[in-house]
C-alpha cells in the first residue's frame, strides 16, 4: 500500500508541478498584502480539491456514457500531457498578468494552474490503476504541498530566484512528457487487450 501511494504521489507531484508554478503565483499576487494572499490561497485550494475530487468520482461515470475507454482517455490524455510540457518547455516565460479581482484564487490559480488538464488527466489514470483512495490521497496532499509552496512563495522566489524555479519546471516538464509516452503506451495496451 505504502509502495502504491508513492507511485501515484510521484506523477501527481509532476503533473501538479508545484514549484513550477511558484512564478507564476509570485507575479500574480506581488502586490498583494499578506492576508490576501493567504485569502487567495485558500480559494484555489477549495476549487482545486472540489474540481479533482469530482473528476475522480465522476469521471469514469462520464465516460461510461459516451462510451469511452480507459485506453481512448489514457492515450488522448498522455498526448495533452505530452503537448503541455513541450509548450512549458518551450515558453520563454510566464504570463506576467495580475488581475485586479480578489476571485483569481479560483481562476486562474485554483484551476487550471494548480488542477489543470494534466492533474485530472492523471487523476483518472491513478484512479483506475490503484483505486479511488490512493488517487485521492495524491491529488488532495499535491494540493497541500502546493498550498505550502505558496504561502513560503516570497522565502522560494529568494533562495531560487526566478531563473531557478522556471529551470527546476522546464526538468519537471521534461519528466510530465515522459509520463505522458507512458500513458500512451499504457492506453494502446490496454486497446489491444479489450480487442482480444
């Protein structure tokens, strides 16, 4: 069990991709005092665990439905995976807007920066290879550790400096895109095995 959660958490913490975020984060709340950082903070982390947490258990409802495969999502998924981190690791920079509006605890930051395509798209493949309970525990401490990455967010900015962070994200993107040929692999497998 303990081995399961490891595995699911590794990929989540990739896909989430906390400290690759962290500049994005710092520019969008800079002229923010304390105590509204901490308020947007709060918000993201709300919108971000309601909207994982219905994925995980609505998902594959949803999928059922429309008569989707694990193998269909897990390939379409790993090629968005994939795309995502080539177009991180491409960027030069992060979009420097700061909205005005005390709401962009919920968008952007809540979702897609923290629970984004990538993180659902994972979500769903953690869900069905270890159960609901580990993927949970993945998605939901990935949400924790980032909400700790934001509130020491200036300390972070200081000891890695900008250059840093977004050098540690483009290594983090280039891992995201590994898994993402993973998923590939995983979803053409499993194809393969529903035709025989």
């Amino acid at each position: 069990m303990h081995n399961e959660i490891l595995l699911a958490f590794i990929p989540m913490f990739f896909a989430m991709d906390p400290l690759g975020i962290l500049p994005i984060f710092a520019s969008l709340t800079q002229e923010l005092s304390p105590s509204e950082k901490r308020k947007i903070i709060s918000q993201s982390l709300i919108t971000a665990s309601i909207l994982a947490i219905c994925f995980i258990f609505l998902g594959k409802i949803i999928f059922n439905f429309l008569g989707i495969s694990m193998g269909d999502f897990m390939i379409a998924g790993g090629v968005i995976l994939f795309c995502l981190s080539m177009m991180d690791m491409m960027s030069q920079s992060h979009p420097s807007r700061r909205p005005k509006s005390m709401e962009l605890g919920a968008v952007p930051i809540g979702t897609p920066l923290i629970v984004g395509p990538a993180v659902l798209t994972m979500a769903l493949m953690l869900t069905n290879q270890y159960g609901w309970p580990v993927a949970l525990f993945a998605v939901l401490s990935n949400i924790i550790l980032c909400a700790g990455v934001f509130l020491l967010s200036d300390k972070f900015i200081k000891l890695l400096g900008v250059s840093g962070s977004r050098a540690l994200s483009k290594v983090m993107s280039l891992l995201l895109a590994a898994i993402g040929v993973m998923m590939v692999r995983k979803g053409i497998i499993e194809i393969i095995s529903l035709i025989k």
